[in-house]
C-alpha cells in the first residue's frame, strides 16, 4: 500500500468481497495507486467471498497458475 512505485513485476491481486480481516477496499486503493504508475496488474475481486477466496479456490488458483505463466521469464 506504502510503496507501489519500488514493485518491478507485475501484481496480481485477489480479495474476497466479505474479507473480514482486510477489506475489499484495500485491494481497490492499491490497484488505483497501481494504475496511476502504470504498473502492470490484475484485480480480481470475488463477490460474497472471504479471506483467502476460499469459496473460489478452484477459479483462484487457475488463475493463479495462468498468471505465473504469463509472466515466468
């Protein structure tokens, strides 16, 4: 949240909706802070879902494993 301008890869960020620990909204103000560097990232948000999109996992880790395959070197 503090630093987004020293990240040098690309972020993928999922949040579960519901998260009671971190909220949603979090995710949203690091993906805008993100967008106005130009980062390269994703934001994924899960409707009705909690910390760890555990209700999603099968989707979550797809994408998960799609993303680090876009972006092994």
């Amino acid at each position: 949240m503090n630093w987004p301008e020293k990240l040098g890869v690309p972020v993928l960020i999922i949040h579960g909706e519901n998260d009671r620990e971190v909220p949603a909204s979090e995710a949203l103000t690091f993906a805008k802070k993100l967008a106005a560097l130009r980062k390269p990232y994703e934001l994924i948000v899960y409707e009705g879902d909690g910390h760890e999109a555990a209700r999603n996992r099968h989707d979550r880790d797809s994408k998960i494993a799609a993303w680090f395959n876009r972006y092994k070197h």
